[in-house]
C-alpha cells in the first residue's frame, strides 16, 4: 500500500462530527414538534447504548422548534456531561453556540474536537465509531414516507453503520452488546431499503440480498444475553421484525408468471402462520386487505394458518382482525411478557395449535 493510499484509508476512518450538516428533513419542516415529541416519548422507553445518538438528535430537533435553541444547548450540555468526549454532542454544541453568539464556548468545542480526532488510540478509534453509529441513527430517523431521498439517505446510513462495525472488529473497547445494537439498526436500514424501493426500478437479486442481510443482523440480535439491561427491548423487536422476514415474501417467494392471486391463496394455504405487519401503508392497501381476507378464510375453515398481526407502526386496525389480539410494538418497547408470548407463538407447531 503506498502512502497517499495508506492516507486516504486512515482519512475515511475520521469521522465529520455532528448533526447539523446532515441532510436532515428538520431543516426544512414547518413544524418539527410532533416529530420531537415522538422522540422524546421513545428516549423514555429505550436507554443504553444508542441513548445519546438519540439525545443528540432530539437536541436537532428542539433546536429547529420555535424558541427551541435554549432547550437544545441543555439537551447537547447532558450529551457531553455523561460522555465528555462525545464527539457529535461537542460539534452539535459549537454549532449551537455559534448561533447563540458564545464564541469562547465555540472555540473550546473547535479546539477539543480537533484534538480528539488527532488521537490514534484504541480508545479513539471506538470513539470514531460510536460517531459513525450515532449519525447512522440519526439518518434512519430522519426517512419519511414523503421524502424525495430517502433511498441516498438509508444507503448512507447503511454505510455509517458499516464503518463503524468495521472500526471496532479488531478492538475491544466497544462492548459486543453495543455493537449488536448497531447491528439492530443496520437491520432496520435494510428493512426500510426494501420498503422503500417497491416501486423503484430495483432488481429482485438486490432487495433479495437486502432481506438476508437484515435477517442475519436480526439473528445475531436475537442471541443478545438475556441477563444484559437493555436486551429486552431489542430482543423482543428483533423477533418481530424476524417472524415477517422468515415468512413468505411475495418479490422473493412468488411464482413468475402465476396469477397474483393464485400466489397469495397458494402461500397462505402452505404456510403455519401468517404475520400481519401493521401499518398505514397496510390498512390502505388493497392487496394487503386481500391477504388478509384470505388467511382469515383459511384460519376459520380450521386448517393449521394462525394469524399474528403485529402492530409496527401506530395505524387503525383493520375491522376484520380487531377480535384478534395483536403484538404492538409501534412504539419501540414491548413487555417481557409479551415478547415471550411472541416468541411463542411464532414457535408453536401445528399440532400445538
């Protein structure tokens, strides 16, 4: 490797700190206040290691409310207080204090990032990461369905994500349950990357390796410890993303050149269950009604088909599945209780039924 390659590579480790020069929707919306407050609402449920990418963004966010750039300097302040050598929480604070007009403070920021990112320490290069992940957090956050880009948004989230799990393969000053939660989210890049393609010119080969690489992450998720404090919440969402991604999948399973009908009945009548994944795309699309008409038709006949809707994103339940009891996750936490009930009944066989 010559120098200007061996440069280039140590360059590409180097993170740019901070929010505020991602491409983020919350520049240019009328009103960020829902979206903070759904944030807000989700880092009360969901503590450990993403917490302060999560603090990080809702200081984004507050920032961009109406008189919200006092809340935002206090929110990035905590950042640094539990992590003082947070990278994003300092850039995202001397940008804030730029506009507040605090050049000491700014300059502080400046000068204490430029020597961080000098360091080349173990310590340093999981700290390079951890930024790397934040903003790939920050990313997959920031896709709405109304979005223009959200595909170069969740490519370049997938390859923060990337970099990151890459950074530390050799290291050990990031705990593996850290980097399993990393994993989680990459496996929520590849998710949205397929959702948010059906109606691209995308080949079938590259949502299909897309899907397996998202199953692979989740399996890793779902062999989390237990014992650790944070496993639940990431235990019980890996399971239910799991359960729909190990089932049919009609661009993956569906037969060429056989009616789109005869495929549906075809899957349901030879599958043990049927996971009806929640949302507003779902409760409006025709198709999505048809199926689940169709599992109904196969559950009530007495054959082995249950049907398992879960909730992923909040929506109106569908009349005809509202006696059903449905697993909600729409809002990242989920009871052990319920988790085990999950994990239950996606393992239960026919003849348990």
């Amino acid at each position: 490797t010559n120098m200007a390659d061996s440069s280039h590579e140590h360059a590409s480790k180097i993170p740019k700190p901070g929010f505020f020069h991602l491409d983020l929707f919350a520049k240019d919306a009328k009103d960020i206040s829902p979206w903070y407050d759904e944030l807000k609402t989700r880092l009360a449920q969901e503590t450990g290691p993403i917490e302060s990418a999560m603090t990080n963004l809702l200081g984004v966010f507050a920032f961009y409310k109406l008189r919200g750039q006092g809340e935002a300097r206090k929110l990035l302040e905590e950042v640094t207080r539990r992590d003082e050598n947070n990278l994003n929480g300092i850039a995202n604070k001397q940008f804030i204090y730029g506009q507040l007009m605090r050049a000491k403070d700014e300059m502080a920021c400046r000068d204490r990032l430029k020597e961080l990112l000098s360091d080349e320490s173990d310590t340093a290069i999981a700290r390079n990461a951890r930024c790397f992940a934040e903003q790939g957090y920050a990313l997959i956050n920031d896709v709405r369905d109304d979005s223009k880009d959200m595909v170069s948004k969740i490519t370049h989230a997938i390859r923060l994500f990337e970099t990151a799990l890459s950074l530390v393969g050799n290291i050990d000053s990031v705990a593996i349950e850290e980097q399993v939660v990393w994993k989680f989210y990459l496996s929520k890049c590849y998710w949205r990357l397929d959702q948010v393609t059906l109606t691209k010119q995308v080949t079938h080969d590259d949502r299909l390796n897309w899907l397996i690489r998202a199953q692979s992450l989740l399996i890793e998720v779902t062999k989390l410890n237990p014992g650790w404090k944070s496993s639940r919440f990431y235990l019980a969402r890996a399971w239910a993303m799991l359960g729909s991604l190990e089932g049919c999948i009609a661009d993956r399973d569906f037969v060429p050149g056989k009616s789109v009908f005869d495929n549906i009945i075809y899957s349901i009548e030879n599958s043990f269950k049927t996971l009806l994944i929640l949302t507003p795309n779902f409760v409006t699309s025709e198709w999505c009604k048809y199926e689940t008409e169709q599992a109904l038709m196969e559950s009530l006949k007495g054959k082995t088909t249950c049907v398992i809707p879960i909730m992923l994103h909040k929506c109106d339940v569908p009349a005809s599945i509202r006696t059903i009891t449905y697993f909600d996750v729409s809002c990242d936490t989920i009871g052990s209780y319920d988790w085990l009930r999950l994990k239950k009944a996606l393992e239960m066989t026919p003849t348990e039924q």
